[in-house]
C-alpha cells in the first residue's frame, strides 16, 4: 500500500494559482498511475485528473481542462497539481489517489483508487 501525504492548499482570489503536491511512500510509486479528486461540502467526490505511471499520459475533467495541469516527477515520489485561473467552483477537499494500475484507463472512477491521501483544503475567493 501507498501512504500519500497532500500540500498547498490554501485561501486565494479567483484567477490566482496555487500548486498541489501529493508525497507518496511504501511500494513503488512509479509502479501507479495517480489521480486528483475534489469534494465540496455536499457534493460527490469528483475526478480532477489522472496521470500515467511514467508520466506520458494524462487526462482530464472537461471542467479543469486547459487551466490545470497534473504532473509527476518518480525520482521524488511526488505528483502535483497545477492549478491556474482558480475559480470560485473549484473550492473543494482535494485528495491525491493512487490507482490500482498504471495506465489511466477508468482514472475518473474512484473504484479504481487503492489508496488515498487526507486531502488539503483548497478555498478560492470571488
């Protein structure tokens, strides 16, 4: 199992930047592909974005599209989120995933997810 630890949440304005970083240890990192989710309070949890185990692939939720970008560096043990263009909707928990394969074939599906990280609260002002 993977034990994943999430940072960089925080408070910001809309159209500000913030960047997520997910640390993982235990069995391999680079062995999984690894996945971004957010819940808001009453909300499902939601599939952000997914990434490959090397890194080659990714894919993401039409509504973060073109101002986020998922990334992952195996030397490190560590993926990352960059999120651009913040936006009110986008405040939420977002957790960090790491899925039961690599390929980012079912990312968006939590079933699909062995292990989870906390979350790290991410609050975007209007």
């Amino acid at each position: 199992q993977v034990q994943l630890i999430e940072s960089g949440g925080g408070l910001v304005q809309a159209g500000d930047s913030l960047r997520l970083s997910c640390a993982a240890s235990g069995r391999a990192f680079s062995d999984y592909a690894m996945g971004w989710f957010r819940q808001a309070p009453g909300l499902e949890r939601e599939f952000v974005a997914a990434i490959s185990w090397g890194g080659g692939n990714t894919v993401y939720a039409d509504s973060v599209k073109g101002r986020f970008t998922i990334s992952r560096d195996n030397a490190k043990n560590t993926v990352y989120l960059q999120m651009n263009s913040l936006k009110p909707e986008d405040t939420a928990v977002y957790y960090c995933a790491a899925k039961t394969s690599g390929t980012i074939v079912g990312s968006s599906s939590t079933s699909n997810y062995g292990s989870w990280g906390q979350g790290t609260q991410v609050t975007v002002s209007s």
